[in-house]
C-alpha cells in the first residue's frame, strides 16, 4: 500500500488522533485545579489521596472532551 493512499484512508483518523494528544495535558491539568479548587471551597485541606481521585476523575474527563472536539473540529475543517 502506497503512503498516499494509507494517508487518504486514515487522514481523519490521524488528526483526530494528533489532536487529541496534544491537547490532552494542558486540558488534564485545567480541568485538575478546576476540580482541586472547588473542593478547597467546601474544604480547607485536600490530601493527596483525594488529589490523586480527583487527577483520575480530571483524566477521564478531559480524555473524553479532546476526543469529541477533535473529532468535530476535524468535521468542520476538513
């Protein structure tokens, strides 16, 4: 198979992919401190293990926001 016509097949597979991974991290991160800051509201302290819950709550949240944006944004741009 030629890398032109693998690139034509998977060419929206592939920016979706790229994308997501690129805005994964900083996305994680901002939605983690969204999370973090809200719960010092009802709380004074956060321990590590409820930091640590609420970075699995964040990955799962922003893993799911990338995949959908970028599947749209690829939609609407390509």
């Amino acid at each position: 198979m030629e890398f032109k016509s693998f690139y034509i097949v998977f060419h929206d597979q592939l920016w979706v992919l790229l994308l997501t991974a690129a805005l994964f991290f900083p996305v994680r991160k901002l939605i983690w401190v969204l999370y973090v800051r809200k719960k010092q509201k009802s709380q004074n302290a956060v321990s590590a293990e409820e930091k640590k819950f609420l970075k699995k709550r964040a990955t799962l949240t922003s893993i799911l926001l990338c995949v959908v944006f970028s599947y749209i944004y690829v939609n609407q741009v390509f």
